[in-house]
C-alpha cells in the first residue's frame, strides 16, 4: 500500500472509463425497454393510421397536413352492414358478418375449452397424486406447445371429414329422416286451444333441413372444436395455478366439517379460486377471438351469418389472411380493410387482456 | 440532505463539517483509519444507527458488537457505501477515511470499494473457478496486465491460508468447495486487490467450529496488513480475536468502545455490563 | 354419546353410499376430462403420421426429392428444402433480433431500473404485448416494413414480425432467471468494487444465462411455427426457389430474398385441397415436429443440467 494512492478513492482513468462503459451500456438497456412501448404505440399508431384511409380516404398523417376528407366506407354500413365484401365487384363493408364468425367460433370454442379446462384443472389440483400429474401436465404444455397450422392441418383431415362428417351423417341426417317421417305420419296441421298449429308440416320441414347437412372441406363447428382444444391448456394451467394457491387452511376447515372431496372442490376450492379461474377464462377467450391459422382452415372462408354449425363461416383473422393471400394492392380500398378488421381485432383483445389483468391483480391481492 | 444513491455526482450528505487539522486523536498510535462523526443512518424513515462517533486503528482488528438489529451491519456497510444499494436509505454526519469523508460529493462509491474489501455473512464466491474469484477484483480494476496473477493469486490464497487445500484445483469451480473453504476463498478474493480495510460481517456465523477456528486464526493473521473491522454476535469470538470493542445497542446507538480487554472486564456503562453478562439482549 | 351412535354414523354403508356414488362419478368425470387432452394428442400425432405414410406410399412421394427439392405447383415434384431453409435463415435473424432486445430490456428492469412509474408501465405494456395476437405483429410490419419502408416482403421483415412477438416472451423468461440469481452474489461483486454493468456480465448474467436461454429456445420453437405473422407480411405461395445460393455472396442478400417458411408452405399445401398436397403438408408438418421436438429437447438438457448441477453450493 504506497502512501501516496491513499485519497485515491475519488476515481482513477481506468474506473472513469469503467464509468463511462456503464452510463453506455445503461442507456441501451433503457432503449431496449423503450422499444417494447414503442412496439405498442407502433401497433395503435399502424392500426388507426391506415384504419382511418379506409373510412376517409386519406391517413391520419394526411389529414392533418390538410388533405380533404374523402369518406370511402361510412361507419353506419361498417357497423351495421351486414356484408361483408370488399373486393367483391359490387363491394359491401359490413363487418358484422365476420364479426359473427369470430364470435360464434369463440363462444363455441368456450364452451369446450371452459368446462374441460376447469375439470382438468381441478383434477390436477385436488385430485391426482403426484405421478399422475407428473404425466398429465407435461401432455397439456405439448397441446399447447403445437403450431396452430398443425392444428389447421388436424382439422382438414381428421376433425371435418371424420368427426363432423360422422355427426351429419351418422346423427343429423338420420334424426332429420325420422323427424321428417314423423311429420309425414302426423296431419300437417293440428287445432290446439282455437289456433292452428303446424305440426306435421313444422317437422317435415325441419325433417328436410336436418336431411341437407353435408359437410364440405370447411365447417363452424370444426373450427369451434379445434379452437376450444386449442385452448383447453390455457384453461386448466392458469385454473390450476390459481386453485394451487388457495390456502390448505380453508380445504382444512371443511374435511374437518366432515366435507367430501367434492364438496371442498365445488365448494371451497373454486370460489376462492374464482378470480384467477376468470382470469383463465378471458384470457382463453382473447387467444380465440385472435386464433388464425386454425380456425382459418378449420372454418373457411365464407362470410355468412349463421347459427348452422356444418356451414363454412369466416372469422375477422381467417378475412385478414385470405386478404393478404389475394393481390390487395397497397392503397386501395381492400389493403386499408385488413387495418380496420385488425384494428377492430386489436382492440377487443386489448380489452380482453386488460379484463384479464384486472383479474389476476385482484386474484393475487387475497392469495399473496 | 439527499439520499445516497450509487450516483457518484450526487452531493451526498449535509456536513457538520470541521476542519480535520482540529481532530485530536484519543489514541495517539496507531494512527486511525477510519474516524466516523455522528455517523447516522436511516432507511426510509426509521434510523438505523443514531449519531456514531468513533475511530478504528490502523491494522488492527476492531469488534462490533450488540444484539440483533442494534445496527452493526448497517454501520459495517456504511464505511464502503454498500448501502448505496439500499433504496430509500440515507446518511448523514461524516465517515472519514484517511482524512477523507466518504460521503463527498466527489467521491465514487465504486472506487471507495475498491480499497476496502467485504466479507459477507454467508460465503458468497462467484459461479467461477476458484482462480477466477481470486483474481476478479484484479481484473475488474483493470490490473490484470500490471501484476503477475498467478504470484497475486498464489499470495491471496495463502493470505487466507487455502493454498494448501485447493493448490491442485485452482480450475475447480469455487462452489465445490466446503462451506468454511468458500469463506476463506471469499476472504482471498476480498485481499486479493490489496486493499487496506477488511470489512467482515458475521463471517463465522454460517460455518462449522473447526472452521470458524481457522478464519478466526487468519483474522488475527491478516490485522498485521489490514486493518479489519469484523461484526459478530458471538462475544467470544470478540474477545479471542479484536483488539478494540465496540458495543451498540438497540436503535443503532454505540454505547461503548474501548480496549477490548476493558470493555469485557470492566465496562464503562451499566448496559455494556448486561449486555456482555447475558442480562440484556 | 353412545357407541351405537358413533357407530351409526361411521358407517358408511347406508346414508352415505349415494355420497360416495356422487363423489365416485364426478371424480371419473374430472379424469376423463383431463385424459382428453392425451386423447386429442394421440390422434392428432396418429393422423399426422397417417397422412404423411398414405402419401408416401399412396402417391409415391420421394422423400429424398422431399427433402431436397424446391415447392412446385405439381404435387409430383414438390419439395421441402427451400423452407426449409428459409425458416433456418428466418429464426437465425428472429434470435439476434429477439435476444439481445429481450435480455437488454430484462437487464434494464432488473438491474438499473428504480421501481418508478416507467418501470411499472413498461411491465404492463409486457403483459398487453403477450396477449396481442400474432397476426396484427404481421400487420405492423406489413404496413411499417413492407411498404412504408420498402423493403418487400423478404426474409428480414419476416424476422422482425417474429422477433416483436417473442421478445415479451424471452423478456419475462430473463426477469425470473436474473430475479432468481442470489442478492449475496451481487453484493459480493459490488464489495469488489464494481461497476454495475462489471456486475452484471461478470457475475450476474453467467447466472442467469441457462435460464435465459432456456427461455429463448422455447420462444424460438414457438416463433419456427407462427403462421399468421409470415401470411400478413406476404411470402411465397410456392417456395419454387431457394433465398440463398451456394455463392456465398448470395448469403449477405439473405435478408432481402423472397421466401415461404415451413409453416406458410404447409398452410399452401393444406390450402389446396388436393389429397396429393396434404401428404406433402403431413410430411412438411412431420419435420416441423421434429424440429420443435430437438429444439425441447436442448432447452430440457439446458435446464436439467443446470438445476441440478449449477447455481448452488453443495456442502
């Protein structure tokens, strides 16, 4: 220790070069963090920007440097239409009809998806020992862990021509030809109470309906089936995280009461857990409503609003990538509908997320 | 006053400034390494140590002593402004070091550290070889081309008196070691930069006797060098090894500092007595 | 209490057999529903795999020219390589793109970052990232990249849509395995008297690394499928050439080359609704597999091997 270094703490060259190194390396950080909000900023700016030349026919950007204000797509036909065409050679802009394929197919899909995931959940939780779990987990990170086109793929080759398929064929054609003999054998109509009533012909009817369902390459309920599948594992991990987190106290205090496992289960167990549980739900329901390459080739392409689950029905992102397969040349009026349908996508999935968050925040302030 | 962050531009602390010719030492030898003045810290709004004034000798080994939560390990990571590290936490008064106040506004904490080396309370070696952890603060300094490391490496490890044990596996990773080995490592790589204080909080409380005999062994040892200033619960371990007390008690006061002999045959305050007694704590 | 009583209700037998019965079925029905994820599995495994050997034995396909020939409109001649390719040249881009991003912004986070309202914010704005579906990253970069700034629809625009969606995903996964190195570690480094960014690459992030990267292979083996982000950009309906040559000169105009990755090639072939072009999807999906299975496969030896072995003292 040399006497004349003993004040030397102030800092030397080298540590100031050290310093310097420091300062530098922070401030890319910071820009590495600052660009995760610029990718969301971008996102809303893209959206809204090229959303606003398909209503008015000039970019936001435009607008504001002065540009006229020339309305292309109004939002009453938008919102209210109820085709949706673009680049048909008579266009039509109702969103509604593809709005009406995502939310079949997400409802649909959460039908499956809720009540499969919650059980599957609940089993992993309060039911399977551990070895059981030790297997059935690692099955349902690989289900989530498929690429969406394989799951496109399953659905063309297995899900429509075999599972759906089988349904009209083996099920509601054959119910149609009994409904329909029904309404042969019944007179066509009946005086009920001073009215008259339809029977016979009301099942003949519904008898000839039921008896024209074939299914062709794309069908709602294949893409309700792949979609709900697809997002059973998001359903039962986060469920079960949630119910893990519920203390034993609780599960205690009720076997003590001479509760059954079920009782604990339906009883304790999911209220305590219901938020997180919601919290599964909703985020299930945000990746349904953005699903693409399933349910694109799942569903098809068909802008339809219908309540038959053979029929082919196109969703807002199955819209978007037939879109961008076609020739939609930059700056017409079909290039600026994949903003608006995106924008329209962005922000009920935002929502969702937001919903979600709102949740999960509420789930961790009475577990953690 | 403002709060201490790592920023070394910051101006740091509100000074009771005296003119350092006007400091009469109370003890005349060995010269002082460290003079704190009422030396206080808080985190948030709860103070951690209350107005300390006290001197620590050169190359000597300084005890400090107290029940749990009494502040000496606040005090201990004050002197190298590791509390920097700590959000929300504040000093004020005046640490000096050679004359110097840690806490100037020129100082950079980083560089400070750099001469004063810290033995924490569980053995903390990097996931690196053992060489490697001893030669890390050469490196860091930016040394590594000045000195011979293999010589540097070499002297810390017998400093610490490991040579002997790991001479064969210097490559070995420092983790494979025993508990009371990584501890002996971790003195290594604290001495290894040469630095002129040794800071040890607890350094013996996680290991074994027949470890905790050996650092205790080279404690005594490495105060011919460094002027050490070691945190123990451990009364015995005070006595056995320091050569001066200091005792504090709750709220981050010191009530004592003395020779050690002194202070645990015939201290001064009636607390010191019942603290070392068993009567308090 | 009499005996008779404790006895009455201990037993089982009578009041309590619709109890059990209850319990018995709702169990069973828990366990089906759970197994029904193995079931799904089975079969969309077993149906890949019967597509991809009706096609090989049905339509004759070769799977060498598979292997090694380019996409063709004519199912006959229809090749794999050039995707193959492609999505090799495509997730090398996404991973320098995504990583160093990804980790600098956890770095950031977890390291120099007070715990202020831009932390706090930039953390929320992660969560909203992650949920944003994959298909509006292609559209940002469709509108941004592609025509904006003119690059076309080639390989690098590809990457940065694929690169955006998983950078949250490698961000959070580097959060928890720097959060997971130990305070003590730091603060010995710091003691040592270093600098931060000293700390950080000397200590911290060796540390963290095997989390880090685990965390990045798994973003990769998502990002190796993603469809949606590749169609919006605009590739390739048939991948009838390759985006490199064996010049290698050609390499440096990589980024820049027209290109159908593997799943945008499956997704033509599916398309096509030709019995002959689903095998060739079955086939293309099949390596798709095995690709994402190798790629599990690193990151659970990674993981494994560093559980087991690193991070902590074993005395």
């Amino acid at each position: 220790m040399s006497g004349d270094s003993k004040a030397g703490f102030i800092g030397d060259e080298k540590l100031s070069a050290d310093r310097r190194i420091d300062r530098w390396i922070r401030r890319v950080f910071f820009g590495c963090a600052a660009l995760t909000i610029v990718t969301t900023v971008a996102i809303f700016l893209v959206l809204f920007d090229n959303a606003a030349n398909y209503f008015f026919g000039a970019r936001i950007t435009e607008l504001l440097a002065g540009a006229t204000l020339d309305r292309q797509v109004s939002f009453t036909e938008f919102f209210t239409g109820t085709r949706w065409a673009p680049s048909h050679a008579y266009p039509s802009h109702g969103v509604l009809q593809i709005v009406w394929g995502t939310t079949v197919i997400t409802v649909g899909a959460a039908f499956i998806s809720i009540p499969v995931g919650t059980a599957t959940a609940l089993y992993l939780a309060e039911y399977a020992d551990p070895s059981t779990r030790n297997r059935l987990k690692p099955i349902l990170e690989l289900l989530a862990g498929i690429p969406t086109i394989v799951y496109g793929f399953f659905a063309v080759s297995f899900v429509t021509p075999v599972f759906v398929d089988g349904i009209a064929t083996y099920i509601v054609r054959p119910i149609g030809r009994a409904v329909h003999w029904i309404g042969t054998a019944l007179p066509s109509t009946v005086g009920v109470a001073g009215s008259e009533v339809a029977i016979g012909a009301t099942l003949i009817g519904a008898g000839e309906a039921m008896m024209a369902q074939y299914v062709g390459r794309y069908s709602m309920l294949a893409g309700i089936i792949v979609v709900g599948i697809m997002t059973i594992p998001m359903v039962s991990s986060i469920s079960e995280d949630a119910m893990q987190a519920v203390p034993d106290d609780l599960r205690d205090g009720a076997y003590a009461l001479g509760a059954t496992k079920m009782d604990v289960s339906l009883g304790i167990v999911i209220p305590a857990a219901a938020s997180g549980i919601l919290a599964s739900y909703v985020l299930a329901v945000s990746r349904a409503i953005g699903e693409t390459m399933a349910v694109t080739l799942a569903a098809g392409f068909n802008a339809n609003i219908t309540f038959n689950p053979f029929e082919e029905i196109m969703t807002m992102t199955a819209y978007m990538v037939s879109m961008a397969r076609g020739e939609a040349a930059v700056g017409t009026v079909e290039y600026q509908s994949l903003f608006a349908v995106g924008l329209v996508l962005f922000l009920l999935t935002l929502l969702m997320n937001v919903v979600n968050d709102l949740l999960k925040r509420r789930f961790q302030e009475a577990y953690r | 006053m403002k709060r201490t962050e790592a920023n070394p531009m910051t101006d740091l602390t509100s000074q009771t400034s005296q003119p350092d010719a006007e400091r009469t030492p109370t003890r005349t030898d060995p010269d002082p390494a460290l003079i704190a003045d009422d030396l206080s810290v808080y985190y948030g709004e709860e103070q951690a140590l209350g107005g300390v004034s006290m001197e620590i000798p050169e190359r000597r080994v300084t005890a400090i002593i107290g029940p749990s939560g009494c502040g000496k390990s606040t005090f201990l990571r004050s002197i190298n402004r590791m509390n920097d590290r700590v959000p929300g936490c504040r000093v004020t008064g005046r640490l000096d070091f050679h004359g110097k106040n840690v806490y100037d506004a020129n100082v950079d904490p980083v560089a400070l550290r750099r001469r004063i080396g810290q033995v924490f309370q569980a053995p903390n070696p990097f996931p690196k070889s053992i060489y490697d952890n001893v030669a890390y603060g050469l490196r860091v300094q930016g040394r590594d081309d000045e000195v011979d490391m293999d010589a540097e490496v070499e002297r810390a490890l017998r400093g610490s008196a490991l040579w002997e044990e790991v001479e064969g596996q210097l490559d070995a990773s420092g983790l494979e070691l025993s508990g009371g080995q990584q501890q002996r490592l971790c003195i290594a790589r604290a001495i290894a930069p040469d630095p002129e204080v040794l800071l040890m909080d607890e350094p013996t409380s996680a290991l074994d006797p027949v470890a905790e005999a050996k650092i205790e062994d080279l404690i005594t040892e490495l105060a011919e060098e460094y002027t050490v200033v070691i945190v123990t619960h451990n009364m015995q371990q005070a006595a056995r090894i320091s050569d001066q007390t200091a005792v504090f008690l709750t709220g981050g006061e010191l009530v004592e500092i003395d020779d050690t002999d002194r202070v645990f045959s015939n201290p001064a305050d009636q607390r010191v007595e019942d603290y070392i007694t068993g009567k308090f704590g | 209490m009499s005996v008779d009583v404790i006895n009455r209700v201990l037993d089982r037998s009578e009041s309590r057999s619709h109890e059990d019965a209850r319990n018995r079925i709702f169990r069973w029905l828990l366990f089906g529903a759970s197994v029904l994820g193995l079931v799904v599995l089975t079969l969309l495994i077993a149906d890949v795999l019967w597509s991809a050997y009706h096609g090989l034995v049905t339509f004759d396909i070769d799977v060498r020219q598979f292997l090694t020939a380019t996409s063709s409109s004519r199912p006959g001649r229809a090749g794999f390589a050039a995707n193959i390719l492609a999505s090799v040249l495509l997730i090398a881009m996404t991973a320098v793109l995504a990583f160093f991003l990804a980790v600098g912004c956890a770095i950031y986070l977890t390291e120099y970052a007070a715990d202020g309202r831009l932390t706090r914010l930039i953390e929320a704005n992660l969560a909203n990232l992650a949920g944003v579906p994959s298909i509006v990253y292609g559209l940002l970069v469709l509108a941004l990249i592609v025509n904006d700034a003119g690059l076309g629809s080639v390989i690098l625009a590809g990457a940065i849509a694929l690169a955006l969606l998983i950078v949250p995903i490698i961000i959070v996964a580097s959060i928890e395995a720097i959060r997971a190195v130990p305070d003590g570690v730091r603060d010995g480094a710091y003691a040592m008297g270093s600098t931060r960014w000293q700390t950080i690459r000397h200590v911290v992030l060796p540390q963290a690394m095997p989390g880090i990267m685990t965390g990045t292979i798994l973003a990769l083996a998502r990002a190796i499928g993603e469809t949606a982000p590749l169609i919006m950009v605009g590739t390739l309906f048939h991948a009838t050439r390759y985006p490199v040559t064996t010049d290698p000169a050609s390499w440096l105009y990589a980024p820049f080359a027209d290109f159908s990755a593997m799943p945008t090639q499956i997704y033509t072939w599916t398309f096509l609704a030709q019995r002959e072009f689903d095998a060739l999807a079955a086939l293309g999906i099949v390596v798709l597999l095995s690709v994402l299975v190798l790629l599990y496969a690193v990151a659970g030896v990674i993981r494994r091997r560093y559980e087991t072995d690193g991070g902590q003292s074993h005395d």
